[in-house]
C-alpha cells in the first residue's frame, strides 16, 4: 500500500513539471499571438478584422517554432529543479524570465515600429544601421522618442515577466520520488520541441515563407513571427557587397559591363526575328522539368531517354547552346521567371526581404496585359522559402503537396507528375475561352531522387526510367492542348530543366554539365517553327526574350538580356559553389574560381568578363 502511494505521489510531481512545460510553451504562444493582434491594429488602415483569423493560422507554425527555441532552457531548468532546489536554479529561472520577456518585447515593438518606414519585417538591417553609424541611425528621431520607447520596453518587459511568473505560478513543484524517472520523461519532452523548432517532419525546415498564404504582401507580413525572421536572417546574412571584388566600381568595372551592354542598333541590324505574332497574348505554359539537360535527347547529342521532349523539339522552336544558371532548383527558379541570375555562394531564396523586390515574369504579365497566373508543384512549396517567392512574384493560385490527396502523395516529393499534370489540365477546362490570357507554371519532380516512379521503360538505370516517365507526363499534356485547335492555337509552351541532374552520371565538364534545351512549341510560334537557335543563352535570359516577343518592356530586368536583341553581345553566364563561367557568341568560354578568381579554362578576356558580371551581380544581390 505504501509502495502504491509512493508511486502515485511521483507520478502526480512528475505530472506537474509536464504541466509547467507546457503551460511555459503556451504562454510564449499566447504572446506571439498577442503581438500580431497589436500590430494588426497599430496598423488598422491596412488590414480588415476579417483578416485576423487567417493571420493568426498561417503564422501559427512559426509561432510554434519560436516558442519551442524559447522553452528549451525553461525545460532543462525543470530538469534540474528534479535533483536541487538551490537557491542559483531558483535565480536563473527568474532571470530568464525577464530576459525572454525583453527579447520578445524588443522584437514586437521594433517590428511594430519599423515596418511604417521599410515595409518589410524584422531582420539585421536595423543592427547593421546602428553599429555601423548610430548618429546616423538616430539623426532623424526626435530625442525623447527613443527615450519613451525604452521606458514603454521595460514597462512591459516588467509586466510580461510577471505574466510568465503568474502562469508557471499555476503549478507547485514538488520533490519527485523517482528522480531518475522523472528526470528522463521531462528529457522526452525537451526533446519533443525540436519538433516545432524544425516545423514538423515535411522535407523543408521552419523558414519565412510558412506565414505566406496571400496574394497582398502585408497579410503575409502580419504572419511572419519577427522573432523568428530575426533570427533566421541573422544566420541566413553574407555581406554580399564585401565579395568578388575583382574590379573598381566606377572604372574598370563599368569598362567590362559596357562590352556586356547591347549598343545602339542601326537600320541595317535592326531587322528582329518575330517568333510571336505582333500583338498576340497567347496562354502560357512554362513547363520546368526537373533535372533534365540536352544529354537525354538525341537531337542534341544525347541519348535516346526523353523522346516526347525531343520529338516537340525537332517541330518546334529549339536553343540549341542554352545553359541552366546553376545547379539547383531554388537557385533556377528566380532565375527563369524573375530573370535573376543564381549566385554561386547562395540562393536569393533564401533571403524572402530580398525576393520580395525581385521583378517576375508573372507580375509583369498581370500588370502590363492581364494575365492570370498560376503555379503547379507536387512537393512541399515551402522548401526554401518558395511559397514566399512564388506569391511575392505575383502567382495568384499555387497549387502543392496539400492540394492533393493523401492518396496521391505516393513519392518522397509529394504527388507525382501525372498527379500534377492532371490537376492543371482540369483547371485549365474550367477556365472559360474568352477570359484574360493566363499563364500556368508547372514544375515537375518525379525525376529526382529516389527515382522511384509509377512507370516501367526498358532501361537498365531507374534514373533514366524516371525521366523517361516525366517526359511520357509531358507529351500527354501537349496532346491534351493540341486535342482543341482554337486552344493549341492559343499557346506557348515553354520547356526548360531547372538543372542537369543525375543522367548520364558524373559530367565533370561545367559546359556539358549546365547544357540543357530551351524549346518553344504550341500554335503561337507554329509559323516560325521548326527552328533551331545557336545564340548562347541561361536560364536568367527567358525573362527579357519572352517578355520581348510580346511587345512588352523588360527594363525592370537589368541582369537579364533578350536573346533575340539584334547587334547585342550574347553570352551565357552559369555558376555553381566553386566556379562561375562564361559562354560567348564567338565560340569562347572561360571558366574560374570563385575560390581564388583564376582562370581554370578558356580565354583571358571572356574570364574578365565573367569576373566582371560576378562582381555587378554581387552589387545587386547586395543592394536589394
């Protein structure tokens, strides 16, 4: 009976540190929550009530995130209040009490405060400003506004203290009678809050881009916990201004870029091929195929795997010496639809401040012809920040993982690309004929690691099989479009890869290893094709061509350059982690270090120009 009784009393103390976990994490919740209610109405004008729930749900996942980092010392505190009741653990709880409390009223208020003046949420510029000149960062405050501001910080530092004392306060602590029992359930859940801190069990960790749900940025913004966004630029930050200095800005700099700026044509060259008929706002189809390079279509030198591909290419309009920008997905997308060259050292992505600023094919499209937008993607939209991108670029609707059923999740990415294309076409009847133009993005993902998919191919090598199976997914789309005349009429497709990816295996060339086709088919360049277009060209340089052949302007795309521009330099810039490289329109290359900027092959003076084009993209990156 007294064995029962011991027993019992441990499991009721051991029940009560769980309880004061718990109830810690909640309340740090509660006041993430609480701070965007606060700001919601400092900033009534811009938001409506009927927005707060959404707010709130979105951001839900962050808040849950930031709460769990915060919780970690209270549990390990709890832990060690199972084996001593000194009166050190009894100060250090009160002290990070407060000390939480001030971080987190320091992060809302700034938040709450700045973000009438930058429009855009909390990160390390405020940091940056005040180290690098405080008078500077304060010339245009009033002197008793910061001094109000601090006495209002510590006020509610002081009063969120005792609101997080009053809560743990709900609960006693007592000795527990099975320490070592104790001590390793409590462990469990410590443990347990790497969970939110990651953001569930998904392929992409917690980053910015889970609060983005809305077309209208500032909803987005409402989301974003500025903690959190604090914290991750803090470790996602590079001075980027600091890298590649290969040149002086204002001299020899500028001297490199102007042989890399298209100069003033005359009559005699100003003869543009029309690939789009003049005035035609055709649907487009931009159809980005994972992994897939010219290696895998024998029209280009390549094996006989994607033959949909290769057959639409031999009929259509085909860029024969066409690179992707990089290596990886994150880096190629801004690249095709927002003209921005990939960086080797990081991934614009990554930075949601800055792809906030970044222009897009697809905003330019809505704003200059109506063009509705729509992205199609069968994985985890979040993965690096891509939601952000894609709903900062103007997509109205993006389709992913979640929108489809558990069902048709089968492969490691989400729902393979039968799935995805199947979806699109469905939504592509609903849409009535005589609505605006649209344009609809589809990037595919079954042929990608594990290259498990629902096909069978006789090929030896699963990897080709997988891209035997995207490009079967792909030729049934094209039939679908050209089963309606008047809708294959109508249409641009575009194909482009992301990147070479893993067939055939080990290309060590960096030419070889970035070609990939640029193919342009449907009834809006039927009468130009079949073509083939030998000018050098990336991925960054879709943006200023496409938007060229429809008349509209591309000035907002200062990295990217029309491959059809008559009299302009054409060249292709491509990089990966530890080289940048250069193609040029008389047949030279070069490729260098980013390591130590020597030339590892080619020419001299195309390694300058690449050097050079590092360095202006460096500048921008920087600067947005």
């Amino acid at each position: 009976m007294t064995t029962f009784a011991h027993i019992t009393a441990s499991s009721k103390f051991m029940k009560s540190r769980i309880a004061r976990l718990i109830i810690t994490f909640a309340a740090y919740v509660s006041l993430f929550m609480v701070g965007k209610l606060i700001f919601m109405g400092f900033y009534h004008g811009m938001y409506r009530f009927a927005d707060t729930a959404s707010v709130l749900a979105h951001g839900l996942s962050m808040d849950l995130s930031m709460s769990a980092y915060l919780t970690i010392i209270p549990a390990l505190l709890l832990i060690a209040s199972v084996w001593t009741h000194a009166r050190w653990l009894k100060a250090a709880v009160g002290i990070y009490r407060y000390f939480s409390a001030a971080v987190i009223i320091l992060a809302l208020m700034l938040d709450t405060a700045l973000y009438g003046y930058w429009n855009f949420k909390l990160d390390t510029t405020p940091i940056f400003y005040f180290t690098s000149s405080p008078s500077a960062a304060m010339a245009s405050t009033q002197w008793w506004i910061p001094v109000a501001a601090a006495a209002v910080a510590i006020l509610l530092t002081f009063a969120t203290g005792r609101a997080l004392r009053w809560c743990e306060n709900r609960v006693t602590l007592m000795p527990p009678a099975r320490k070592w029992l104790t001590s390793a359930i409590l462990t469990i859940f410590t443990a347990a809050l790497f969970i939110p801190i990651r953001g569930g069990f998904t392929v992409s960790t917690m980053n910015p881009s889970r609060a983005y749900f809305s077309q209208d940025q500032r909803l987005n913004h409402a989301s974003v916990n500025p903690l959190f966004n604090f914290m991750y630029s803090a470790t996602h930050q590079n001075s980027f201004g600091c890298q590649f200095r290969f040149f002086k800005e204002n001299g020899s700099l500028q001297a490199q870029l102007d042989k890399l700026s298209p100069a003033r044509t005359t009559s005699a060259d100003s003869i543009r091929l029309k690939l789009i008929p003049e005035g035609m706002h055709p649907d487009i189809y931009i159809i980005i195929l994972e992994s897939f390079s010219s290696h895998l279509m024998p029209s280009l030198g390549g094996e006989p795997v994607a033959m949909q591909l290769d057959s639409i290419a031999r009929t259509g309009v085909t860029f024969t010496n066409f690179y992707s920008s990089s290596f990886r997905t994150d880096r190629a997308i801004p690249a095709i639809l927002s003209g921005y060259p990939a960086q080797p050292t990081t991934s614009i992505m990554k930075f949601v401040d800055k792809t906030d600023r970044l222009p897009s094919i697809a905003g330019t499209l809505r704003d200059s012809a109506g063009y509705e937008t729509a992205y199609y993607y069968g994985g985890d939209i979040n993965f690096v920040n891509q939601k952000a991108y894609l709903m900062s670029a103007g997509f109205r609707k993006v389709i992913s993982d979640n929108d489809f059923p558990l069902s048709e999740r089968l492969s490691k990415w989400g729902a393979h690309d039968d799935k995805v294309f199947a979806r699109m076409e469905a939504d592509i009847n609903a849409v009535p004929r005589d609505g605006n133009p649209m344009l609809r993005v589809i990037q595919t993902s079954s042929s990608h690691e594990p290259f498990e998919v629902p096909y069978s191919a006789p090929f030896p090598d699963k990897r080709a099989v997988a891209f035997a199976y995207t490009d079967k997914c792909l030729g049934e789309f094209i039939r679908f479009l050209k089963s309606d005349s008047s809708r294959w009429e109508q249409s641009l497709v575009v194909l482009v890869p992301d990147h070479y990816g893993a067939y055939p295996r080990d290309l060590s060339d960096p030419l070889q290893r970035h070609r990939i086709p640029l193919v342009l088919t449907g009834g809006a360049v039927s009468h130009a094709a079949p073509m083939q277009i030998t000018t050098p060209a990336s991925q960054s340089d879709i943006a200023a061509t496409l938007l060229s052949l429809l008349g509209i302007g591309h000035s907002q795309f200062p990295l990217s350059h029309d491959m059809l521009q008559p009299g302009a330099p054409q060249y292709a810039f491509f990089s990966e982690p530890d080289f940048a490289a250069m193609v040029t329109d008389n047949g030279l290359h070069a490729v260098i270090s980013t390591q130590n900027g020597e030339t590892i092959s080619g020419n001299d003076s195309i390694a300058q120009l690449t050097k050079a084009f590092l360095q202006n993209l460096y500048n921008d990156l920087d600067a947005r």
